[in-house]
C-alpha cells in the first residue's frame, strides 16, 4: 500500500462558521484527520496496515468535501431524492443514533441509495458500496461548539451540504 498524504480543507478553516467553528475545523483537520493520516504512515513503515487510521483518513476526506459554506434553504437539485423531507429526516434519526462515535452514511450500492451507519470508521466488507455522503458524529466533530447536543449539530449541518459535491459522487 502506499502512503497516504494530508490534504489541505478544499476552503478556509472559518468558512463553515457558524455551523461550525474555526477551532473546531482546525483541531479536527490538524489533530484528529492528520493523526489517522501519520499514523498509518508510521505504521506502514514498521510493515502494518492500520485499517482504523486509513478509513479514518478516507472518510474526513470525503466529509471535508461534502461540506461547504452555510446557505439558507440549502437544497439538493430537483430530482436527488423522491422526498427530500422523509431522507432528511431518516439521515437526521440514523446520525442521533450512532453509538458512541461514528458515522451516518448515504452509500451508492447497486441497488440504489442505501443509509446506514459506520461504528468508528469501521467501512469493513461493503461489497463495493461507496459513501457519497457523510457525517462524523465522533464528538469531536462538534462538543466544542454544541456540548452534548448532538441534535442540533445534525440539524444546522444541513445548511452546509455541498450538494454539487454529493451531485458527483452519485
Ligand atoms: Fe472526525
């Protein structure tokens, strides 16, 4: 296998404020995504593959990419999904769910979209399903600006959905 390299965030650090916070992006990009980067590197070089860091690198990869600036009324194009209310809800229900730190995933399968929940960054025997959508809901990803509310962090994180970027991944 080979290295895996940190990419920089696709904006700035404050660009996803107030949903989510400059010290939040910046812990989260630099300690916990640049951990699971080093560390499977460091690992690699000691002849170790490290499943937990590299699905942890690839799956902030994608997060950081699904998200954007905050828009009111941010809306995936017509036609995404049959009733955007009922998906947004279900995501919304799978993603309070998780439990302890995870993820809730939109996966792509070949059988049509599919939600569903990652334990860690558990992304273990998918049979070629691939995430086109994801969110962390490690607290990490959110104590600092909402505590234990993991609600209301789901909830505002909707108006920062790149769904051009969902747009590509489907
Ligand atoms: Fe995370």
């Amino acid at each position: 296998m080979n290295k895996l390299t940190i990419k920089p965030l696709p904006y700035a650090y404050d660009a996803l404020e107030p949903v989510i916070s400059k010290k939040i992006m910046e812990l989260h990009h630099d300690k916990h995504y640049a951990g699971y980067v080093n560390n499977f590197n460091n690992l690699l070089d000691t002849g170790k593959i490290s499943s937990f860091n590299y699905n942890g690198a690839i799956m902030h990869e994608i997060f950081w990419e699904n998200m954007r600036a905050p828009q009111e009324n941010n809306l995936p194009p017509e036609g995404m999904f049959p009733d955007f209310a009922k998906f947004r809800e279900e995501f919304s229900m799978v993603a309070a769910t998780v439990e302890g730190s995870g993820w809730a995933v939109l996966w792509k399968t070949e059988s049509g979209l599919a939600i569903g929940q990652l334990e860690k960054h558990n992304l273990l025997g998918l049979n070629g399903a691939k995430p086109v959508l994801v969110l962390d809901v490690w607290e990490h990803a959110y104590y600092l600006d909402y505590l234990n509310d993991r609600k209301a962090y789901i909830e505002k994180w909707w108006s920062v959905v790149n769904w051009d970027d969902v747009s590509k991944r489907l």
